[in-house]
C-alpha cells in the first residue's frame, strides 16, 4: 500500500530525509519511530503530497505522490501533527463541510458522518462548537474528519501529541480499531505508544531509517540477542564451564558477588531462552540457585541504542 523508494528531502543546508526507503503491507498499522527533528514530519508531509521529494519516488496504493497527487490524496486519510480544526465551527457542522471538500456524494454525506461519529466516539459531543472541546475530543474529531471518505491508507503524526495519559489510551484504543479495517502508518517519539499500538516499527534517527521489524526483531538487531540471569552458589569455573557448553549460550559475565552467591549474565543467541535448561543444571550438579529470569529488552531499550550519538 505503501512504497518508497530513496527519498531525499533538503531545507538549505541541511538534509533531513536521505534516501529514506520502506514498503507497508495492506492491513498493517507500523509505527514510524524516532527522536524530535530525525525526519518523521517530512517523510509523512512527503507521503501526503504537501511537500515535494527532492529525489527518490514514493507511491500510494499504487499511484505516484508526485505525478498523481489528487489519486493519492483520494486514497488517504491525514491527520498532522498540529490537528487543523475551525474552532468557530459546530463539530457537526464541521463533519458535512469535510465531507462536502472531499466530494462525497449528498446522499451519502450521512451515512459516511454517522460511521465517522460512531467509530471516533463524537455523539456526545455533536451539539457542542469545536472550541468547547477538550483536547481528546478534538484529536477524536481530528480523526473522524480524516476517515470519512473511507481512505484506504491513514497517515497520523503524533497523534496523542500534548494530551493526558487517559486521552492517551483513548486515542490508542482508537488507532487499534481503525487498524481492523484499514492500513495505519503512525509517527511518534513516544515508544509505548508505538509499542502498544503497532504491529512492526521502523526507526529513523538524523532522517535515515536505522532499524525496521517487530519490536523482538529489533531488540535482537539492537543488543545482538537475549540475556538470562541468574544467582548462583556453586563453584564459579564448574557453573561457568557448563552454562557455556549449552547450545544457544554465546557469553557469560559476572555481574557481582554476595556471601558466596555469584550473579551472572548469559548472553544467547536470538531467539533463545535457556532459563529451563539453566534450571536443571544447576539442580544436577547440587548447586543453589537464588534468582534466575530472562532479561526483558523494550523498545526503549532498543531505540536508545539505534539512536545514540556518535
């Protein structure tokens, strides 16, 4: 649904999207990931059609940003980072004036307003003018103007941006249901809101792209692979000879020592988890264990290394 190819996008001096490129598959929701000024707002603005690439091509359900803007605009559903609303206007008045730009037919205009009102939450809200609203009805609205033409594609920057932790889990909870139905590309700098909301991630740092996949596929890329720790009382060559010889067991450190218990970290491959089998070994050999737990590696984790300096 999505394709992009090589974009590059210059302000003067400073190149903030160099040879950007990745695909989103129909159904998917992907978070777009990285650090304030790494080149989300531009890749976004460039995939919507109001700016233009300075090199590299990108397509949109098939049709070519550039040559076929009015295609794609068709096919899309926008909502920017800073949400463009009439506050003057009625929240309904509002939904049959977008409705009315994006040349949906008068006999459809209600039906397509009562599945935006219904899928965004707005009942309660439709007598009200959108400068009475709170800032997670207006993110709401702000979304509900963007899918009533029914877009196969909905492209959201930042889009729980400056709102408290229950509008937060709101407007997540929304994205998911809009994800049911149609292909969601999501920009943020806020990871468990990628996290929680995004099936794969693509992270961007000083506007190339540094990592891609899942939030596990990441992790491995990030750290190489997993970790396993564990407390141990034992003789420390013995434990440390026979936790290498395991398949899957790649390094192992010594992290600390206390009364005679030694904790280690065990370095696996990806993929791997060698909790049980550490178990079983230390109970064949009449060793005492006091702690052992696989190490959880977040996407937090994994973004901070992807996007370190230097």
């Amino acid at each position: 649904m999505i394709e992009v190819n090589n974009i590059s996008k210059n302000f003067g001096p400073t190149q903030a999207v160099k040879n950007v490129s990745f695909n989103v598959n129909k159904g998917e929701v992907v978070g777009f990931l990285g650090p304030n000024g790494a080149g989300k707002s531009t890749t976004m603005r460039i995939l919507t059609c109001y700016l233009p690439a300075d090199a590299g091509t990108a397509k949109i359900a098939g049709f070519d940003v550039a040559t076929q803007s009015l295609e794609v605009r068709k096919r899309i559903g926008y909502l920017p980072e800073n949400n463009p609303l009439y506050m003057e206007m009625g929240v309904l008045e509002s939904l049959y004036y977008i409705a009315a730009l994006r040349d949906i037919p008068h006999a459809a205009r209600k039906e397509k307003i009562r599945k935006a009102v219904d899928l965004c939450g707005l009942e309660p809200i439709l007598s009200k003018d959108i400068g009475e609203l709170s800032k997670g009805f207006r993110q709401r609205l702000g979304l509900a103007q963007a899918l009533i033409h029914d877009p196969d594609i909905m492209i959201l920057d930042e889009p729980t941006i400056g709102l408290d932790p229950n509008q937060i889990i709101e407007i997540r909870n929304l994205i998911k249901s809009i994800g049911r139905e149609k292909t969601v590309i999501l920009s943020s700098h806020i990871l468990p809101e990628v996290s929680a909301t995004c099936d794969r991630v693509l992270i961007i740092n000083r506007g190339e792209i540094v990592g891609s996949g899942t939030p596990e596929e990441l992790a491995a890329m990030a750290t190489g692979g997993q970790a396993v720790n564990a407390s141990i009382r034992g003789p420390l060559s013995q434990i440390q000879e026979k936790i290498q010889s395991l398949a899957g067991a790649r390094e192992i450190s010594v992290t600390g020592e206390d009364n005679g218990i030694t904790r280690l970290t065990i370095k696996t491959d990806p993929g791997t988890d060698l909790c049980e089998e550490i178990f079983f070994l230390v109970s064949r050999n009449s060793w005492s264990l006091s702690e052992l737990y696989r190490e959880t590696i977040t996407l937090e984790d994994v973004f901070r290394e992807l996007t370190r300096e230097g």
